[in-house]
C-alpha cells in the first residue's frame, strides 16, 4: 500500500520516528555527508546520493566492544558487553547499501551466528530511498540491482513535493503504522507519478558509463588462471595501501579483534581491518602477503571470486561506486573488472 | 577547591618528566630540604629532556592526567651537551600544536630546573598545581576507554 | 614590640619594598652617605631600626627631615637594600597622619620664588596634601 | 597540458628507445577523464595511455621509493610541487637518485573533482581544459566552469613553477597563471579563535577520521617501512578510531613526525575521503617552525639539517606558547 | 613471566613517619608479577642488603623493586647487592619515597597513597625490563690537565709521579699561573716564588709530563677513558728547540710599550718578552699585536740578534691530537673588573689598585723593583687604606654573591708587609667581617692588629674622591657610629675573584656542569667534591670555587688521587643503558645520526630480515662504547626503530601508565 507525505511535513516525519527509536540518516558534518543520529538540528541531506560511508555501520560498526577483562588485585573477572537491543531506523538507504546487508548477512548469519549482528540486524529497519540522479561511478545495475526501487524494510521516494512510502516487510509495516497519523493514502495520481519517475531513473540507469562492465569470466573455474594473471603487478603498482576502499565500502566485512589495556582492565573490541594494510592477517612468522600486489589481488578476487564460490554465485560488490570516487590514486575495481574481465573474454 | 563532575573534590593528576641529571636531583634537593608541593605531582624520572618522546605527553592525558610538565637541565649546562635545545624545540612545536587544538595551553609546561634549584621545582610545582586546579579535570585529550567506570 | 608599632613596621616594609632582611650591615650606606654628619640615626643604624621594629624612635628622627633623597645609599648598596626608601616611608608615615592638608593649594603663590623649579611644589603638594 | 602531455609522451618514447631508461612512471588514463592512475609504462606501445591533465595531482615521488630499488633507470615526471617531496626522499636516502631520470613538468594547477561535485555538476564524464575555461560532458548535460573555482586546495596556495630538481624540463612558455593566497591564513584564522572554538572546530573536523591511513600512506614524508602505529609492539598501535583520542593522537603525532620535513605537498589533504583539512595540522607547524627558527621550507634542497634535527642555543623557550594570547 | 620482590624502607623515621610502609607492602602484592614484599628498617644497611639477597634466593626473583631513597642516592647499592645474589643488576627499580614523598608531604595518608602509585610505577616499568650487560672500553693512560697554575702543577706531579703520562695544556706563554704573581703567602710570609719554582721545574723537567704553553684546547670528542682532544698550540714565532733562552732579543727590541700581563699592567715590555724571569718554559713569545715586523713588516732586529736563529715569523699555529684517559680541569680565576666600581675611582685614579696589583708592587721583581711606591708619582704613601669585600657578597650589579674567601687573609698580610717595610706609613683596613677559618689564620690577623698596628675598621667605604694629590676615602665606622673620612695615598681594593673565563667554553666541550657564577660544580658537594659529575672530568683549584694555596694544592693531589684510580684500570664497564636500534624497523632516513651529540650512530647497508623477507637496507649502528644514552635519537626516530635501553618506550609508557590509572 503506497502511502505519502507532503515534503514539508518530514521533519515532523523524522520527530516522530526518533521518538521510539533512534534515527540514522544522511547529515552534513562540514561539506561532508555520513549517516549519522538525527537530531532536531542536524543539517540531513537526503539529496546526497553516497554518504561517504556506507549504512553498514549500524550493524557492523567501525569498532566495538566485545567484552572486558577487569582486574582486582590478582583476580580477573569477565564482563560481558553485549546490549544491542535498542531499535533503530537507517533512513534514506540507497538501492546498493540496501542489497549490501544480504551480502553481510550471508557472512555473519551462517554458524557460527555472529550474535553482535544479528542483534542489530534484528533491531534495525531499513528504510530505502529510490535514486532519481545516479552519477557517472554508479553500477549497481551490473549487480542486478534496481536504485529505482531498492530494496528494504520500507521504500521510499521524493518526487516533487511530496515523499512515498512503500512498507514492504512485517518491519516496515509496523514502523508505517508508528508514523500512520502523518502519511496518507496515494492517489492513482500519485501512482502514475511514481511509475514515470521509476521509468526515468532507469533509463538514466541504462545510459551509466560503468553499466558496460561484465562479470563473464569471473567464474569459480577461472579462479586460477585470474590469481595467476601478470595484470595484477601492473593495477597494484599504484596502489598506496590504504583503507579507503575498504572502509568506505558496503560490503566489506574483515575485522580484528585486538586488546586494549586501560590501566583497569582490558577492553577487548574488534575493528574494522583492511585487507590492504600491511599488518592484515599478520602472524607470528610475519605476513602470508608480503607484497601490496598480493593483498590488491586478495581484495578483488575475494569481491568477484571467492566469495560468489562460496555464495552460490553472488559476487561481495554492490557497484556503489564510493571506491571509485574515493581512492586517491584512482584504482578501483570497476579497472580491475574492465581489465581482467576483457582479458579472459578476448 | 574545584570540584569534579562526580562530585567529589578534584584532585589533578601531574605527570613531571625529569632528566636525571639536574632536575630529578632538583626534585630531590626540594624533598631533602623539605619544600612541599603537591602530592598529586608524580616524577617519572628519564635520562634527559630530549628522551620525552611526544607519545609519552599525550598517553599521560589519555590515561587521565590533567596536566603535564617537562623538566630539563638549563639550556647550555645539559649533561649530554645539547638535548635540552633539541627537547627545547620538540616542545615548543609540540605544545603549540596541542593550543591549535584547543588544549588548554595550561595545561603543558617546560621548566629548566638544575641541581641546586630545590626551591624552584617545589614552587614551580605549587604553581602548575595552582594552575591545573583552576582549569579543572582534562577532558579534551582524555581516552574515555580509561576512565574506570568504562570498564 | 607594641601591636601598633608592628603595624607600622608592616606597613613601612610594605610601602617602601625593602627587604631589610638583605642588609649584611657593611655600612656602606652610612660611608656614601652626603649628609651624615646632620643625620641623627644614620642609614644603616635606620635598617636595622626596621628590622628590629623599632619605630617610635624613627618617627621621631630627624634624620626623616635631613635626608636629602640623593639616593646614594640605595646606588652603593651592595645587597640592593635600599635604604632611602625606608626613610621615605617612615616619612610618609609621619605627614600623612598627621592630618589634613599641610600645603594648601590657595598657600602656594605665597611660596612661589624664582628658584624654586616647578617640579618641586608639585612634588611637596603630592606629598604634603591629602 | 595537452601540449605537455604530448612532449611528454615522445620524450618518454626516446628515452625508452635509446636505452636511457626502461621504465616510465605516469599516469594512465582512467575510465573517466578525471581518474587517471600512477602507472608504469615499460613499451614505447604501451604509452598511448599516458595522460596529463588537471587531475594528474597525484604525486609520482612517493613510488620511487620502490622503484629505485629495482634494476635500471626509470622515468618519472614531477610537477614543481613534487620535486620537493623527491628532495626530501633523497635528503633521507630513501630513493636512488642515479636510477632515476626526472622530468620536470609544468602545471596549470590541479583540479578537484569533489570541488566540481560540490558546485552541483553531477555525473561527469569527461572535461574540456583549455586554460581558465572548463566544460564538463555530463549524464545530465554540459557544464561551463571556470578553472580558478575548482582548484585543489593545495593549489590554491601553490609553491611556483619552479621545478626544485630534475634532468629536464617539459614546460610550456605560455602556462596558465593564477593568482595564489597566503598559505597560513587559514592556519592564522584559527590561531585567532578562543580554544574552545579551535577544539569544537577540530573536534568537528576529525571527528570525520575513519582511519583509513590515506593521509599517511601517501604522504612522500611518512616513508617509515612500518609505521608506529601499525607496530604492535611499540605500545601506541591503533587500528581503529576507537574514539575521540586515538583520531587527535594518530594526527598529531603523524604532524609531530613531519614536523620540519613536511614538503606541504597538500597530499594528505587531497586523499581524504572525509576531506579533513589535515594540511593545516602540518601548515601550523610550519608556520611556527617559521616564526620560532627561521623560514625553512624542506625539499627546497637535499643537504643540511632539519629544524628538529639542529637547534640554536638562543632558540624561543617553550614558553613562548604561553604568551601569545589566549587561555 | 617475572617474579618481582618489592622491599620497603623505612629510613628510620623519614619515611616511616609519613609513610605507612606496611600498607605499602600490602598494596604492592596485588600488582602483576609481584610474589613478595617486605618492608625494613634501613634497607641500605647490611641488614637489608641480607634481606634483600635472601628473598632473591629463596623466592626465585627475577628482579627487584625498593621503595626507599632517591636512586641517585643508593641505586648503585641495591644493583650491586642484587649482583651479588646473582640477579642482573639492572632488574632492579627504585622508587623514590623519601625525596619526592615523605619528606615533602606531611599528612600520613597522602603520602601512603603517591608511595603505593610509585612503587605501582616501578613495578609497572621493572615488568618490561630486560638484563642489561655493560660493555667494556680501555682505559688510555694519559692525563690531560687544562691550566698550569699551582692546581695544575700540582695535580700533574702526582699523577706522573704515579707513574702515567700527563700533559699539560697552558694558554698563556708560561706555567706558574696566578701563584707566580704573588709576593708572599699566608700566614707564614714564606716567598711565594721561593715554593712554586722548584714545582715548576719539576714538572717541566718530569719525564710522564709533557707541557704545552702557550696552547687552548680547541675541541674534544670521546668519553671517560678515551678522550681525544685538538690541542692548539699557538705559534710563538720563536722556536722552542733552538732557542736558549738568553734573553738578547727581549732585551734589543724596540717595541716596548706593550703592557706588562704579568706586573698586571703596572709597567710596560717588549714584543718579543718571557713573561718573567723564572718563566718555564724559558722561551720567548713574540706579541703580534705589538711587534713591529709583524705590523709593519720592518724591523726583524731579534732574528738578526739571535744567534741559535730560533726566530721563525713564519710559524703556524699546531693542532695536536691526543687522547687521554682522564681530563682534570684547573683553569682558575682572575679578579673582577673593577672599571664598574665609580665610587672607588678605579678607573681615574692610579693610585687605587687591586690587591693583585699591590702584590706586585711588593714583589722585589715587580715593577718597584720591591719598594711600595704609589704608581701615579712613585713616592712612598703614608697612608694607605684596604678595602675588604669589593664586589664579594654583592647581590647588585657587577658584583658576586659569594665571599671570595682568601682576602681577609691577604689583605691582613698586605697591611703586615706594608708596616713591617715603612713602619711609619698607616694602615687601615675597612672590613665588614673578618673571616680566618684556617689553621694560624686568626692569629695572624691578630698579629697585624696587635703588632704591626693595623687600623681595622668596621664598615665600607662609601668614596673615594681625588684632592690635592691625595685620596679622600670616606667610610663608615659603625662601632663608633661616624662618618670616618681619611687622608689616604694608596688604596687597595680586595676585589671578588671569579673562574677564568675560558672555563665556560671549556665547560660546554666537556659537558662539565657549572653553577650561575661558572664555577665548575661537583658531583657531589661532600662526598665527590673533585669530580665533576660528568665521567672521566676531574676538578683542581679555584675553578670549582674560592681557595686558598694549602686547600688548592689539597684538593689538587685529591683529584690527581682519583685520575691515578682511573688510569689504574685497564678497562672500563661501560653504561649498558645506551641507545640500540631495531634493524626491521629503521628507515635508513639519518634523523637520528644528526641528533646524535656523541657521533655514536653510523649508518651501513646491511642484510636486514624482516617478517622472512630478506633485504639489503640502509640501517643506524650504535656504537656502544661511544653511546651516553641521552635518547635524543629515539624521539627524533619517526618509525621507533630507536630505543633506549633502560628507558624504553615501553618502559616509560608503563609509568606513565601505572601512575596515570
């Protein structure tokens, strides 16, 4: 059922949804936009097609505590840190973040269930948003993704003066009904509306740069003959090893967990790792990848191969296009696809 | 007496580096003429000036001092010649960074003290005491992950 | 030691920042001083008057009037004490309880002379009016 | 740049062909007009990829630090602004200077493609540059742009067009020029704010750090082969912002680091994803490396001492933090 | 895993009183790795050291914390007591209750709490300590001392008496330094030429030394045991080898209007001069400044007289380059400068001179040839007048805070001498307080009242002025309360004496500490008066603070005792706590080799594995032996490669971390 909402009335919108839960959507820090706690004076900016971060955050946050040791005298004892149960709604997610969370669950649900997650996952609702005006990195599409109606718990999308709001799962039905008194019933007006902008989104989709990359190739079978290829050396050599890809992306899902001494205790939490830093699966004997084209290559072929091996075929990238934007060097792997891609199909 | 956001009456942390040679020996010239200063000053006792290494500084307000003092010989009398001018410059930069961030400026000091200046490690000691009382706990550069309660 | 005489050597210590304390009793003072001969407590004997709080006696020196705030013994001073300024402040301590004006600004034409710099009837009228 | 990139193109075709070198470093074109990639070009075929334009900014030293250790001489083309951080890289020993053939490019100022985004130019997909007058092909249509609104931030106060060090030259006579401001305003607007500004602004500001490591990994300065805080064992490693104090400490301490070394490349700045202002961290010690021992700018050349490697004995006291104004 | 024992002192009652070291030890036992503690009386006495050794055996300790004093005081008491029970001596920490807790906080629970932190800290910082083992450097037998005044004589005579080789290193052109000036000494009016000569010719004629006059130290470089010094020695122009020493060019040169450094500008001497007639060595100097051949290039009259052609205008300046094991510095004083001193007319009038200059002037090789004639008219005063303390005790302006401590006794033999000679010429002496600590000093000064009528008046003199050809000095006399003015002909200031002012530069070279006056300061006040408290740098004479002769030469064979207990050793333990670095992690990038103020880092291409990867890289090497262990490499360091031994990062960070929780 297609509900709706005059735009001037979403701050009331986004009062009342933080008033039973709280409420992360896009907010301008200085020029930059990241999800972030609404707040009655917070700058929101649903028009920012990528947040600079994803909406994974919220289940899997950068860092978290995952449990403390505490010591009194000679005695250690143990204290358990896991109290996520508050609700809360991620407002204003786009089509790929949207589909990223399948990815991660399929990595954090499976056994062993990592109960941090799932706690959160169980928490959240998500609340798409459809893009009218995808840019020149976006290739969501090569994904099967459709940012003209994205998936979620609710979808919803601003054209005009007014937002729609489409519940879709038992979750976002019920946070429509929370928010029932100021959403009203679409009209066939409206309805019509929708399917011509739904038509014009896709067909901008359509005419996307990157929309030309292919997958074919990338198959379980190819898996040596790609981690063998001499085109690895030549797309790493500028690679400067940092995590901005990584962190940025939506999908992906390394941690480590490491101790913290605070002079009380230990807190131990984990964090975001980066499979292209140097200390990554650092061991004892030193590192299993010595060299930054080792750990290039071990990112994108995780993206493209090892995981969709694992996965029954669904590659670990959303085509968000945030590493193309973001990476100071300008490696991404929208080069990787197009060169490793063409030079199986050639 | 300030008192702390917990109520109770604030009692600043002091972290003093000393070199060993002059201002340790200053700081035990003042105990044995029986120069008071703050319990709350603890010395940590390093070879020279120039072995505060920045990290030091910064981990002791981390872990909740509310004011930190470097201590050396008299620049031109350092026992190792010239690791005051060196600890002179890291200093200067460095404490002048922490004002650009909005660290109270208070809250750091350099102090030449020698030997024989007993009194003056036990009244630059009561002042920087003074001076941290009157700003209050540290809270700009504190990791919250070390404050107790935390745990 | 009288409570009131303590009170004064307080306020005399204070006004005039001398730390009498300083003086090694060189009498260097005394030996620079140009007026010596008229004084009846001499510079140095008026440091230790101080230091031993002995100020009725000063109050009524006239050493007060004599002093001729050359400065010498505060320029000899090798301890920096300062001598001249503990007379001026005995001094102060004597006119400016003493009460009222003493030099009345409608008393001034009658004292003007030729010699007499400018700066000198402004001097006395700081000093000697309230 | 054009000009340029054409010279550039055929120079580097001649060296490779004459033995001179056996590798070029450059950019590669990219899938857009604005992403070209460092990139190593080994065949005269292969350099029909070589580009240069407006966003050729990133800086091509850093990769020598690698390069140089292997057999042969190889190419490399710096801007002016990159030839100091190369200088430094040789004050440090940390490029061979005998394996490498630098040629000197001239710039017309790079371009910021966030700078673009944020003036409402959406879905770029190629760019016209013929000097102050831009025109960007777009999925929603072209653009007209003036070059001077777009620069980057670094050069907005860039450091002149004089190439600090190198074996030739490929300039034109006729660059692009534009008016440059005073690098330390900013760092100086904030000097005149009460602390408690100074701290709600850095707060504001780093409070963005995701930790990514891009300011560190491409600085030409932070050439350590393992970084304090990704060593376990030096007791302050930090993978994570876990908080408020491992951003200001990661920060500070990366500036305290390149304190008196920093080239003000303006890299760091550049390369975060979060557009952090972390330039002004390192312009601040430079201003008051300025102000407190003389005006020294590093990479200027490739001898003598650093500001925190030398010392004066009438050197400021510390003290002089205290009484400039200011709680 | 350690196992650390914590031992508490209680000092007798200074730290006990204000310390509750029961609970100490209580509090102790629940920090990580700790398995015993106990508390005692003293801990520094045998007792304690027993206690100590005793825990160490019986509870396995791998190392040791004690509460107790300063470790400036007893550290090297407790490392040697954990040696002997066969523990590293560097496991053991210090923590300082007495100094900076108990003998400056007063409430018991206060300074119960900061001893529990401190010994929290040692703890904390011992968990991360490893053995350490010093390293060995040889021990070069060779002294060097810098001054040949009496101190320094003195000092080199027993050493090479002792049997090891000692050069001496002179800047002016001779030896004897300021003793060779006086006339006579206290209190026993012995000739002061009559005991100095014959030192200095046996230190001239020894053969362990070896004199270099004439010569500074121009720079210096090593540590205890192995110095190696640049001494310049300046060009005479005159060839030591050749020359004789019979005086004929001194005596047929023209220039003569140089004056005399040696009758302290009270007559005049050639360009080409011996300093004075005993002068060692017995060769001439020519003066550049003064001489006519070097100014004009005419004359070259001493060549031409010089029969042995020991004249060379073309000599150069020499560098020498020695090493030394040990280095004893005897630099010396000279008196104030009285041209600041206005109220005395220094500077305007001849006839006020220093007390220096009166002993040439009694001096029967002096400018007066002996008799006590004023400069200004050469007539016998009548009246002469002493003034005691110019410019000692003195907190203002030019002068010094101390009492210069010989001129009481200098200034009563000057008044001595005068009334012995011309009985009929009067004496005053204005003193603030006469101080004679010293054996037959206050009997002397009580002869020269009570026999030879010396007026000594209590007070200073406020002025002296120039009338008629007299001086007017006008002074206080406060026992009799007036105003004392006197005739006088001749006054003699006892101006303060302070350390020659090449100690400084000396200092800085050395890094021998000195206090705010430049006197070089001691190791210790009383118990390592002779040393300074940098290794292998010793202190004789006036340079470490007023003196007279007897205690000169005393503390002189007291630092030469010490030099010959270094130079006895063939080696030396090293200090282990010395900068090291980690090869993995070092950038090759230099910062450190340029921070270093002992030259102790090189860098060398060396095989460096890192995590299984083998590579040739450019890595720092210390050079232990060379390493003092400032640490300034290890914070200019960017990646940590560089750490301290003793004072690690982590270490540090540990303390920080104990004390900050």
């Amino acid at each position: 059922m297609m509900l709706k909402l005059s735009k001037d009335k979403i701050g009331e919108l986004f009062q009342k949804l933080a008033s039973s839960r709280t409420l992360y959507l896009p907010i301008d820090n200085n020029g930059q936009v990241n999800f972030g706690q609404w707040t009655p004076d917070a700058v929101v900016r649903l028009d920012q097609l990528k947040t600079v971060k994803s909406a994974k955050d919220f289940f899997f946050p950068q860092t978290e505590n995952i449990v403390a040791f505490k010591r009194q005298g000679k005695d250690i004892s143990i204290i358990e840190n896991r109290d996520q149960n508050e609700p809360f709604v991620v407002f204003g997610v786009r089509g790929c973040d949207a589909r990223s969370l399948d990815i991660l669950d399929k990595v954090f649900l499976c056994d062993p269930v990592d109960s941090f997650y799932k706690a959160r996952r169980e928490n959240g609702v998500i609340v798409s948003m459809a893009c009218a005006e995808p840019e020149e990195t976006c290739f969501c599409g090569v994904f099967g993704i459709d940012a003209a109606e994205p998936q979620g718990d609710v979808t919803i999308r601003i054209i005009g003066d007014n937002l729609y709001w489409d519940g879709k799962t038992e979750k976002g039905k019920a946070l429509g009904e929370s928010v029932k008194d100021l959403l009203v019933q679409a009209t066939g007006q409206d309805l019509e509306i929708i399917k011509k902008q739904d038509e014009r989104s896709r067909e901008i989709l359509s005419m996307l740069p990157l929309g030309d990359l292919s997958l074919d190739g990338f198959e379980e079978s190819a898996l040596l003959e790609k981690f063998n290829s001499p085109l690895w050396k030549e797309l790493s050599q500028a690679c400067v090893g940092c995590g901005t890809c990584t962190y940025v992306c939506p999908t992906c899902q390394c941690y480590d967990i490491q101790d913290f001494d605070t002079g009380h205790g230990i807190q131990r939490f984990r964090c975001w790792d980066s499979c292209m830093y140097s200390d990554f699966t650092l061991m004892a004997h030193g590192n299993s990848r010595k060299s930054q084209m080792e750990r290039f290559r071990q990112r994108f072929m995780h993206k493209l191969i090892y995981y969709p091996a694992n996965n029954d075929g669904v590659y670990s990238c959303v085509g968000c296009g945030r590493c193309v934007a973001k990476c100071p060097i300008s490696m991404n792997i929208a080069k990787v696809i197009r060169a490793l891609g063409v030079s199986v199909s050639v | 007496m300030p008192i702390n956001e917990k109520g109770g009456a604030f009692n600043p942390l002091i972290v003093a580096f000393c070199c060993n040679w002059r201002s340790y020996a200053g700081a035990d010239l003042a105990g044995s003429s029986r120069l008071n200063y703050p319990v709350n000053v603890k010395v940590i006792r390093v070879p020279c000036s120039c072995r505060v290494n920045p990290l030091f500084i910064l981990r002791a307000f981390q872990r909740g001092a509310d004011g930190v003092i470097m201590c050396g010989c008299h620049p031109g009398d350092c026992h190792y010649t010239s690791g005051n001018y060196f600890a002179r410059r890291r200093t200067a930069l460095l404490f002048s960074m922490l004002d650009f961030l909005g660290i109270e400026k208070g809250r750091t000091r350099v102090e030449w003290v020698s030997a024989a200046e007993g009194a003056k490690f036990a009244n630059t000691m009561n002042q920087f005491a003074e001076t941290i009382s009157a700003l209050g706990e540290c809270k700009r550069l504190e990791d919250i992950r070390c404050v107790e309660s935390e745990i | 030691m009288h409570a009131d005489e303590k009170r004064l050597t307080e306020i005399i210590i204070r006004t005039s920042g001398v730390n009498v304390r300083k003086c090694m009793k060189c009498g260097k003072c005394s030996a620079t001083c140009p007026n010596f001969a008229e004084m009846d407590i001499r510079p140095h004997r008026f440091v230790s008057m101080v230091e031993e709080g002995d100020i009725a006696a000063l109050l009524q020196s006239k050493s007060l009037w004599r002093c001729l705030s050359c400065f010498a013994c505060v320029e000899r001073c090798p301890r920096g004490v300062e001598p001249a300024h503990l007379i001026e402040a005995v001094r102060m301590e004597v006119v400016r309880p003493q009460g009222g004006n003493r030099l009345r600004p409608e008393a001034i034409p009658a004292l003007l002379d030729e010699s007499i710099p400018q700066q000198l009837i402004v001097s006395a009228f700081r000093k000697y009016s309230k | 740049m054009r000009r340029i990139r054409d010279m550039m193109r055929s120079r580097a075709g001649e060296l490779l062909r004459e033995g001179t070198v056996n590798r070029v470093l450059g950019w590669k074109n990219g899938e857009f007009y604005y992403d070209p990639n460092p990139a190593v070009f080994e065949t005269e075929e292969s350099l029909d990829g070589l580009v240069y334009n407006g966003f050729s900014a990133a800086m091509l030293s850093k990769y020598l630090i690698d390069a140089t250790k292997k057999e042969g001489r190889i190419l490399v083309f710096l801007k002016p602004c990159d030839t100091y951080s190369f200088n430094h890289l040789l004050r440090e020993h940390k490029v061979n200077r005998e394996n490498t053939y630098v040629i000197g490019v001239g710039c017309d100022g790079m371009l910021d493609i966030e700078k673009l985004r944020t003036l409402g130019v959406k879905g770029i997909k190629s760019l016209d540059e013929n000097g102050d007058d831009l025109v960007a092909h777009t999925l929603y249509g072209d653009k007209t742009l003036a070059r001077r609104d777009i620069l980057l931030e670094k050069c907005l106060s860039c450091k002149g067009s004089e190439h600090k060090v190198y074996d030739e030259l490929a300039v034109v006579d006729d660059p692009w020029q534009w008016d440059t401001l005073d690098r330390f305003a900013k760092v100086g607007e904030l000097e005149g704010m009460t602390p408690d500004e100074r701290f709600a602004f850095w707060r504001g500001e780093l409070s963005r750090c995701i930790r990514c490591n891009a300011c560190r990994n491409a600085c030409p300065v932070c050439s350590c082969l393992k970084c304090v805080f990704d060593n376990p064992r030096s007791g302050v490693q930090a993978k994570s912002n876990a908080d408020s104090f491992e951003e200001n400490m990661f920060h500070i301490i990366r500036a305290f680091h390149v304190a008196g070394r920093c080239t003000d490349c303006g890299e760091c700045s550049r390369v975060c994803p979060q557009n952090i202002p972390l330039h002004l961290l390192n312009r601040k010690f430079i201003k008051d490396i300025n102000a407190f021992y003389g005006e020294y700018q590093a990479g200027a050349d490739v001898e003598g001492k650093s500001p925190l490697t030398e010392y004066k004995t009438g050197d400021v006291e510390p003290s002089v933090v205290y009484e400039r104004g200011g709680a | 895993m350690q196992k650390i024992g914590v031992f508490i002192c209680w000092c007798g009652s200074n730290i006990a009183a204000t310390v509750d070291v029961e609970a100490v030890a209580e509090a102790v036992k629940t920090e990580p790795n700790v398995v015993f503690s106990t508390n005692y009386q003293y801990m520094c006495s045998e007792g304690g050291q027993s206690a100590i050794r005793n825990a160490i055996a019986e509870h396995g300790l791998t190392g040791i914390v004690v509460c107790a004093c300063s470790p400036r005081m007893h550290e090297a008491t407790f490392r040697k007591a954990a040696a002997v029970a066969g523990l590293n001596p560097y496991m053991v920490e210090i923590a300082n209750i007495r100094e900076q807790c108990s003998w400056i906080h007063k409430e018991k629970s206060e300074g119960t709490e900061k001893a529990i932190i401190l010994a929290r800290a040692a703890v904390a910082k011992l968990n991360r300590n490893v053995p350490l083992f010093a390293g060995e450097s040889p021990v070069i037998k060779r002294a060097l001392v810098i001054g040949g005044g009496i101190a320094g004589i003195q000092t080199a005579l027993d050493v090479a008496d002792a049997g090891y080789e000692v050069d001496i290193v002179e800047k002016t052109p001779t030896i004897g330094g300021k003793m060779a000036m006086l006339d006579k000494t206290f209190p026993t009016l012995d000739c002061a030429a009559c005991i100095l000569t014959p030192k200095m010719v046996d230190a001239s004629a020894h053969e362990k030394i070896n004199l270099y006059t004439y010569s500074e130290v121009e720079s210096v470089s090593g540590f205890v045991g192995n110095f190696t010094v640049n001494i310049r020695k300046r060009a005479r122009a005159v060839n030591s080898d050749l020359c004789t020493g019979c005086g004929v060019c001194v005596e047929k040169c023209p220039s003569k209007s140089a004056k005399s450094e040696f009758n302290q500008g009270l007559c005049n001497r050639s360009a080409i001069y011996i300093p004075f007639a005993q002068a060692i060595p017995n060769v001439p100097v020519i003066d550049r400044d003064a001489c006519i051949k070097f100014k004009t290039g005419k004359c070259g009259i001493c060549e031409k007289v010089c029969t042995a052609k020991a004249i060379d205008y073309d000599q150069e300046d020499e560098i020498i380059t020695k090493q030394y094991g040990a280095v004893v510095l005897a630099t010396g004083f000279k008196p104030i400068s009285m041209e600041r001193y206005d109220e005395f007319q220094y500077a305007q009038c001849p006839d006020v001179i220093t007390s220096l200059e009166f002993e040439r002037i009694c001096n029967a090789a002096g400018p007066t040839k002996g008799k006590v004639l004023r400069p200004s008219d050469h007539e016998p005063p009548k009246t002469v007048v002493f003034v005691q303390c110019v410019g000692s005790r003195a907190t203002v302006d030019c002068g010094k805070t101390y009492c210069s401590k010989i001129c009481c006794m200098y200034t009563a033999k000057h008044a001595m001498l005068l009334r012995e000679k011309y009985p009929d010429t009067e004496a005053y002496v204005f003193y603030i307080d006469v101080r004679t600590p010293g054996k037959s000093f206050d009997e002397f000064y009580r002869r020269a009242v009570e026999e030879y009528g010396v007026h000594y008046i209590k007070g200073m003199v406020g002025k002296v002025a120039e009338e008629d050809g007299h001086l007017i000095v006008q002074g206080s006399d406060l026992i009799a309360d007036k105003q004392v003015v006197i005739k006088a002909d001749m006054v003699v200031l006892a101006a303060a004496i302070e350390p020659d002012p090449t100690a400084r530069s000396l200092g800085t070279m050395f890094t021998a500490s000195m206090d705010t006056n430049d006197f070089f300061t001691e190791a210790h006040p009383k118990l390592r008066p002779v040393e300074s408290p940098t290794a292998g740098i010793f202190l004789s004479g006036l340079c470490q603070g007023p003196k007279d002769i007897p205690d000169t030469v005393a503390q002189a064979g007291a630092a030469a005792s010490k030099v010959i207990g270094l130079l006895s050793k063939d080696k030396l333990m090293g200090n282990p706590c010395v900068a090291g670095c980690s090869e993995p992690l070092c950038n090759g990038c230099s910062s450190c080799e340029l921070v270093c103020p002992y030259g102790a880092i090189t860098y060398e291409d060396k095989m460096v594995i890192d995590h299984g990867v083998r590579e040739t890289r450019r890595v720092a090497c210390v050079n232990e032996a060379v390493c003092q262990g400032c640490g300034a490499c290890t914070v200019t360091c960017p990646s940590g490669a560089m750490d301290l031994k003793g004072f690690t990062n982590l270490q540090i960070m540990a303390e920080v971390d104990a004390i900050c929780r």
